[in-house]
C-alpha cells in the first residue's frame, strides 16, 4: 500500500521494530506514520521525517520513544513508509523534506493521503 502528501508517493507500511535503511540505497526520505481510527476506517498521518545521508539506520526506537511521548501514547501503531530519490532529483528530496517538516513543526502530525 502507499500513502500520498503533497502528492508524492510514499512506500509502505514496513515495520518499525524491523527496518533497517542501509546507506548504499538511494536518497530517501523515510516517513513515521501514525496509524489511527477503526480497522476498517484508519487513518494515517506523518509525524516524523527523517532525511536519510549516507549513514546505515539499525533502529528507530529512538524516534518511537520521543513520538510516544508527543502524543502521550505508551503504545502507538507506527509504521515505516519511504520514497527514493534518484541522484539527479536531490533538490526535490530536500525541497519536499523541508516543506513537510515546515508542516509537522506547525501540526505535530499531516494526514496522508491514500
């Protein structure tokens, strides 16, 4: 399944406790989504951006625990989504990441899109 914002499709849901970015993918922005709502109604939103470098990323629980705290949550649905960038489109990845961290600093969290 994929999640849109600001009409960009984000990969996904993978598991939080499970998912490791390895710096020989591409550039990437990964998403932290918050799963909310009945089973057969969810909705999803974006509460956490993180910009990828060339940098492996074993675990999450660092951004899980400072998410729980946030939304005063002990036991979230939190998922992984992401999207790759090709080299060429390295102003695009930035310019996407800084508008929905400009968004997440006024909310603390976007409703995506299906």
């Amino acid at each position: 399944m994929a999640l849109k914002i600001y009409e960009n499709l984000f990969t996904g849901p993978f598991n939080i406790n499970t998912y490791q970015y390895k710096k020989n993918k591409k550039s990437t922005i990964i998403l932290i989504i918050l799963k909310e709502g009945k089973n057969y109604a969810p909705t999803f939103y974006a509460v956490k951006t993180i910009l990828t470098n060339k940098k492996d990323i074993f675990s999450f629980e660092e951004f899980t625990n400072r998410i729980k705290k946030k939304i005063n949550n002990k036991s979230p649905e939190l998922s992984i989504y992401f999207r790759e960038f090709e080299p060429a489109d390295e102003s695009k990845r930035i310019e996407l990441f800084t508008k929905i961290n400009k968004k997440l600093m006024i909310n603390s969290k976007i409703e995506m899109e299906y």
